[in-house]
C-alpha cells in the first residue's frame, strides 16, 4: 500500500531521518517504536506528504506521492501528537467543521458524526466545550476526528500520552477494533513497548534518525535469542553487587533498577549459583530470581546499549 | 471550505468574551474619554492651532464700490444713493473679511499673507498654507448688488484647502461658515426691501468667527476619534487571526487541513477573508455606536462604506502577511510585536490620538502611507463633506496595501504542512 524509499530529512545540519526503508501492507498494524528524538514524528509526515523529503521517495500503490499527494490525502486520516482541536468549540463543532474539512455535508455529515461519537464514547459530551473534557476525552475526540471520512488508513502519532490507563485501555480497544472489523490499515508509533507488542504485526524500530531493527514481533525477538535476561530482586542494592556481576565474563549487559538488577546472559548459561555467592560476597539479601523472555525493551536496550524512555 | 473556515473563526471570536471586549468595547470606551477630554482641543477651544492663510484678491474692493455706486445711481433716487453711500463702507465684505482676519484676538492662530493673483499656482504647490482665500472678480460689486438690489445670488469665495491640516481647515470652514451666514442675511433682506441703508452688519458677529463657503462640516471630537478609534483598533483584528493562524499551526490543525486534501491557497484565501470579514463587521459596530451614542452621520453612506471595505481588505492583507510570517519563522514573536509596538506606532503616526500631522508635515506624509492613517484621512474628508472623488488617492492606496501585502504573504506561505 504504502513504501518509503530511501527517505531522508535533514533540517540544517541535523539529520533527522536516514535513509528509511519501510513498507505498510492494506489492513496490518505496523508500529514505529522509538524514543523521543528518534525521527518517528518526522517519518510519519513524509509519510503523510506533511514535509517534504530531503531525498527519497515515498509510493502510494506504486506511484509517488511527492509531486501528487491527493490520492494518498483522501484516504489516510492523521491523529497527531498534539490536540489538534479547537478547544474552545464542542466536541460536535468540531467534528462539524472537520467534517466539512473533509467535504462531507447535510446528512452524511450527520450520521458519520454519530457513529465517530459513538465509537469514541463521547456521544453523551457531544455538545461540550471541549477544553472542559479530561485529557483522555480529548484524546479520543482527536482521534475520532481522524475517522470521520472513513479512511482506509490511519496514521497514529502516540495518541496516548498523558492520558490514565483507562482511556488508554479504550484508545488500544479502538484500535484494535477498527482494524479487526474495518481492516483498517494502523501506523502507530509510540514509545510505550506494551502498547506496540499488544497492537502491532509488524514493527520498524528507530533511533537517532537511523532504522535499527523491523519485522514481526517475533522476528524481532529472535535478535535476542540467542541470549536470556535473569531479573534478580533484593533487599538492597550496592555497588560491590553491581561489579561484581559486571566481571563475570558470563553476563553481556546488566541494568539497575531501584531495588532490581537485569542482566543479558547467553541462552545456555546457569547463573543462579554465581548470583548467589556475589550477593553473599556483597552481604545482600535476594528475594527472588526470574528467567525472563527478551522483550521489545529489552530488544532495544540490546541495539542501543539505552532505555527506550531514556 | 473557505466560508467553513471564516465561521469557525466568527465562533472562536464569539467563545473568547475577553478578545471581544478588547476589540468591540475597548475602542468604544476610548472614543468616550477622548471625545471629551481632548474635545476642547479639537474643537479649538485653547489649542496650539495656527491657521496659515494665503489671500489672493482679484480686483480692488473700493473701485468696485465707487462703481456699484455709480451704477446704483442709475437706478435708485438721489436721496437713497446718498444714504446708502454713508453707510457702504461698513458693508465691505472684502475688508470687513479682512479686518476678522487681522484682528488682534486672532493674531495668535491666524497668520494672513496677502499675494497676487499671478502666486496662485506656486502658492497651490506649496501646501504650507491650511487654505488659500481668493476674492474672485467682482466680488464687491456683485455682494453689494445682491444686498441693495437682490436680484441676484451673493458669489462665493474661493477657498482651497490644505486636506492634510484636519483641524485648521475645521476651524476655518465653521469661521467661513459664519461669514457667508452673514452675505446670505443682507441678501435675504435686500430681497425683501428692507431698508439695508439703515443696517450695518454687526463687525462683532464677524469677528472671530469668520466665513464659509465651501459648504464644508465641521467635525466635533467625537467624530474624529471614533475614526481614529475605529482605524487603530481594526488593525488588532490582523494580529488577533494572525495569532489564532499560529495557533492552529501549533496544534496541528493546519496539518489536519492540509491532510484533507484542502489547498492551502484555500486556507490562505480563508485567512485574507477573514481579516477583511471581521474588521468590516467590527467598524460597522463602533460606527453604529457612534451613531447611536455621538449621533455621528456619515453625510455620504455609500462613500463611507466603499472606505470602510477598502480599509477592511488592507487589514487583511495585513491578517494574512503575519500569518505568512509567524508560518515562516515558525513564532508568534511578530504578531506579538505588531500588537504590542506595531498598531500603537501606526496609531500615532496615523493620527488616531491626536492629528499630529498637521502640525508636522513630514508626520502626516508618513501617517498617510499607513493604512490606518490613510482610512483616517479618508473618513474625515468625508465627514467634513467632501465626495468620493476627494479620497480616490486613499482608497487607491489601500487596495494596493492589501494587495502588497497579500503578495508578500503569499510568497512567504509553506508549500506543504509544517515540519515535524
């Protein structure tokens, strides 16, 4: 349905994508995971033919959008990062004025603007200011707003930040829901792991401008697999502990939480033993130890040696 | 599409009470307190005013009269010619001008300089004088006639003024005003056979007050700063959409519109309109309140009309440019400097606090290159009741504002949405 060819952005001196190589296929959930920086929000708007490429191309059913977007225009809706709405207007306003945006009018306008609001549950606030909704209202109006034309794809720019995890919860369920029932075709880029394993197919993994990893989520697991992650709680942490798993040459990464340590061991390797007495050596209390199956998080700590919310 | 975009606006206008008191009631309340507290300077009561005359005289005012005599003699018995030829010379409407115009208790504001018919021309290019007094030919002759005989119309002088001296040719009209009242009453009698031998015109009426003939109105305070009022405040409307543009920029619903396949010539197009829509709507509403409230009457409806939507289209030109900016630099920094610096600036030199330029010339050339001092000048030549004919150099000059300003704007407009 969709590729990018080769696409680059350079704002200045900065390069904010790098030669980006990627294809969306009618009816999949394709998610584009990445930390804040990582060149999803650019991507997405060379995509939706918002920015103009440095280099590259970006097809449309095999043809290039760059010079004649309208094809792809008409049948992608956009759900931005940001509020996109007029808060000092209702939610029906504004579904109002988007829809005319969207050339629709008289009683087509009508039902589609009941169906959104029913689909987004605000058909009871329909006729409420919006800056007076909660931050998970708005978010579903936004993305409710996306839907009116009935898009064959929708383009989602992390469409849950900031919101409680109910709304967040519902905001996925729709999702999901539009894809299952309408076979519409999702993009959805986030830094949230959870949200992008639960919806998502396929997957395009980003950092500093740079594709570091794609494919199904199992594909992308594979890259971990030949390797294993051991969590091991305490009653405490120090720094003798830490060393001390760092110098054992079986241990390839290893991460500090609060009261936690993660550590990247080969697939084969039995290290119960060998924590045991480090911890002992460090005059520390274990309370647990769980064999872990790699996830996206840790796919990603794996590529780029960082947390994806670093 | 485009009329979607303008009511969407009007209803962002309508849900911001705070904005519409800064655009609608503000300016009404200005109008209000400097009516009143600058009136008794507008109105020349005390003020710095200096009127700088040029008087041209054709013939000479006491060969017409031993003329008019002569010919009087003609046609009147002995005795009234005699009694009239006692009295004339308290009837000389040149020198009865004359010494209104020389008399002390106006030597402070009005200066007169007496030239040559052949110095008209030159006099006309230099534009330093508020207005140029001629006495036609036969000035004398033909007043005295009308007076004594009244078979005919009194003449009229012919005075050119200065349009860029608002309040000195104010001033002058009601002054000339006075004095044509005066020719008209002696005519009136005359052509009733009053006994005109018997009556002197009254040198105190005159005195002060001086003439008229152009038939020109005066304009009170009120009137002036409703028009300064209405050109500055309107400016506010460009920078309040200029401002609501950006906004839209920000939160992603120009990218949304962009999406949908609509033309950003479609938005552009919707902005300009909109600029042009509101400021129209917003001087018709201060208008209809100096109307109401001042009983400010427009004597040229369709003159006034044709300003008011040539200065709405230059304001939004004005909408669009700073939206094409704020596009371009990606900030509101320049709507926030026309609103806060800009407008005032542009107020000052259009002469919305006070008419500065007739005081500064070089103010009132650069005043008049703004929209607003250019709307301004407009507006008061028509209230003074001049027609459509007199400010075609101000309506010219603000379609071309607007469509500068449009040009530059749509040179500056993003090709696609905004970047990431």
């Amino acid at each position: 349905m969709i590729e990018l060819v080769n696409l680059s952005k350079k704002y200045k001196q900065v390069d904010a994508v790098k030669n980006l190589n990627m294809f969306i296929e009618k009816g999949e959930i394709v998610g584009l995971l990445g930390p804040n920086g990582a060149g999803k929000s650019t991507a997405i708007s060379m995509l939706s033919s918002l920015v103009e490429p440095t280099s590259g191309d970006v097809r449309f059913e095999n043809n290039s959008i760059l010079k004649n977007p309208s094809p792809l225009r008409k049948v992608v809706g956009m759900v931005p990062q940001e509020i996109a709405l007029y808060t000092d207007l209702t939610a029906e306003e504004n579904l109002e004025f988007f829809g005319r945006i969207y050339k629709l009018s008289g009683k087509a306008l009508k039902r589609k603007m009941d169906e959104v609001l029913e689909q987004i549950g605000l058909t009871d606030r329909r006729k409420d200011i919006v800056k007076k909704f909660s931050g998970g209202m708005k978010r579903r109006l936004n993305i409710g707003v996306a839907m009116l034309h009935d898009p064959e794809m929708i383009i989602m720019d992390e469409p849950t930040v900031g919101i409680d995890p109910q709304s967040r919860n519902y905001i996925l369920e729709t999702v999901k829901r539009l894809n299952e029932e309408r076979q519409m075709t999702v993009l959805y880029t986030s830094h949230y792991m959870e949200e992008v394993e639960f919806l998502c197919d396929r997957i395009y993994i980003m950092d500093k401008g740079n594709l570091i990893a794609s494919g199904t989520k199992g594909e992308i697991k594979q890259i971990l697999s030949s390797e294993k992650t051991i969590s091991i709680k305490l009653d405490r942490l120090n720094d003798q502990f830490v060393e001390g798993l760092r110098e054992n040459p079986l241990v390839n990464r290893v991460t500090v939480g609060e009261k936690e340590v993660t550590i990247l061991v080969p697939r084969e390797a039995n290290m119960f033993s060998d924590v045991i007495k480090i911890a002992e050596a460090a005059e520390l209390e274990i309370y647990s130890v769980d064999n872990k199956t790699p996830t996206l998080e840790d796919v990603f700590l794996h590529l780029t040696g960082r947390a994806l919310r670093d | 599409m485009i009329w979607k975009i303008i009511k969407k606006q009007a209803l962002l206008f309508l849900r911001n009470p705070q904005q519409l008191v800064l655009l609608i009631a503000l300016p009404m309340i200005l109008i209000m307190i400097l009516g009143t507290a600058l009136g008794s300077v507008m109105n020349g009561e005390g003020s710095p005013i200096n009127l700088k005359l040029a008087f041209i005289e054709n013939d000479d005012e006491q060969e017409q009269v031993e003329r008019f005599l002569t010919d009087l003699a003609e046609k009147l018995p002995p005795e009234a010619v005699t009694d009239i030829e006692a009295t004339i010379s308290n009837m000389m409407p040149v020198d009865l001008l004359k010494k209104s115009l020389d008399n002390k208790e106006v030597d402070d504001f009005i200066q007169v300089s007496y030239f040559d018919p052949s110095e008209r021309e030159a006099l006309r290019k230099e534009e330093s004088y508020t207005a140029i007094i001629e006495i036609p030919e036969q000035f004398t002759y033909k007043v005295l006639e009308a007076m004594f005989l009244g078979n005919i119309e009194p003449p009229e002088l012919q005075v050119t003024y200065n349009e860029e001296e608002q309040v000195g040719t104010s001033v002058l009209t009601s002054f000339l005003t006075q004095f044509q009242t005066q020719l008209t009453k002696g005519n009136f009698l005359g052509e009733n056979g009053i006994d005109l031998s018997s009556i002197q015109i009254d040198e105190s009426i005159i005195e002060g007050e001086l003439i008229a003939v152009n038939e020109k109105n005066p304009i009170t305070s009120s009137a002036y700063y409703t028009v300064g009022m209405v050109v500055m405040n309107v400016l506010f409307i460009a920078g309040a959409i200029g401002y609501y543009a950006f906004h839209e920029k920000e939160i992603k619903v120009f990218n949304r519109i962009i999406i949908a396949d609509v033309s950003r010539w479609v938005y552009f197009i919707s902005i300009l309109l909109s600029g042009t829509i509101f400021a129209f709507i917003q001087s018709m509403l201060i208008f209809t309140f100096s109307r109401i409230v001042f009983g400010i009457i427009w004597p040229n409806l369709f003159s006034f009309l044709v300003v008011t939507l040539a200065f709405s289209f230059a304001v939004g030109g004005l909408a669009v440019l700073l939206t094409a900016l704020n596009y371009r630099v990606n900030s509101e920094t320049i709507t926030n400097f026309f609103m806060n610096i800009s407008v005032t600036l542009l107020a000052v030199l259009g002469g919305s606090f006070y008419p500065i330029g007739d005081y500064l010339p070089l103010i009132q050339t650069i005043g008049n290159m703004t929209p607003n001092g250019a709307s301004l000048t407009a507006y008061v030549t028509l209230l003074r009741g001049d027609g459509i004919a007199a400010i075609d150099s101000q309506l010219i000059y603000l379609v071309l504002f607007g469509i500068v300003m449009v040009i530059i704007a749509g040179l500056c407009f993003p090709k696609r949405g905004v970047s990431a």
